[in-house]
C-alpha cells in the first residue's frame, strides 16, 4: 500500500531562509517517521494577512488534488497565533477531504474538534 500523501505548511514572520529551511527539515523528518509522503511544502513569509496567504492557497488547491490525504504544519503557529483564525484555516483544510497533522499537537480547543470531526 502506498503512503498517504501529505503536503506541508510553514509561515514565518519575518523573511527568514534560514528559519524556513529547518522547519521544512522537521516536516520532512517527521513524516518519514510517521510513514507519509511529503509531496510539497508551502510557505508564506513577511506575516502574510490572514486573506493574503499565497501558500495557503497552493496549499488547499494541492489538497484538493485526488491522492492527498492531510496538510502537515509543526504547530499552530504556523496557521495563527489567534483561535479563531486557526478555527477557519482548519475549515479549509477539512472542506478539501483532507485531514489537518499538526506535530506538537497544540491547536486551540475548537480547532482540534474540528479536526478530529469528519470532513
């Protein structure tokens, strides 16, 4: 059977290549552990607005694609340091068929509902 197809997500506030580049390592070690294949992984530097997320979008459009199985991010910062903006970034993932990993586990309360709920 073939591993699940994942795509990831980082955001950093500032321009950063260097910040970039090791959280794109993580994600990759972390789904090789976990078995998962990372695809891609989408950025947005310069703290993007919430509506301005360039990969974001690349992002749910990868997700909609017929193989994916989850968008993978290292924490909830990378949605959002707010709840409610994290709540709807998660909507957008689960709105594609996909499931949303978040590696340290640290959602907001009605984001982790929204993701343990079916799409």
């Amino acid at each position: 059977m073939p591993a699940p197809v994942v795509y990831g997500y980082v955001r950093a506030l500032v321009e950063d290549d260097a910040y970039v580049r090791d959280c794109k390592e993580q994600l990759a070690t972390w789904c090789a552990r976990e078995g998962w294949a990372l695809q891609a992984v989408f950025t947005d530097c310069g703290g993007a607005l919430d509506d301005d997320r360039v990969g974001f979008r690349g992002l749910l459009n990868a997700l909609a694609m017929p193989d994916s199985s989850a968008a993978v991010v290292l924490g909830s910062l990378h949605l959002s340091p707010r709840a409610d903006v994290v709540a709807r970034l998660v909507r957008a993932v689960r709105r594609t068929g996909c499931t949303l990993e978040v590696r340290d586990k640290d959602l907001p309360e009605i984001a982790r509902r929204l993701c343990l709920a079916r799409p």
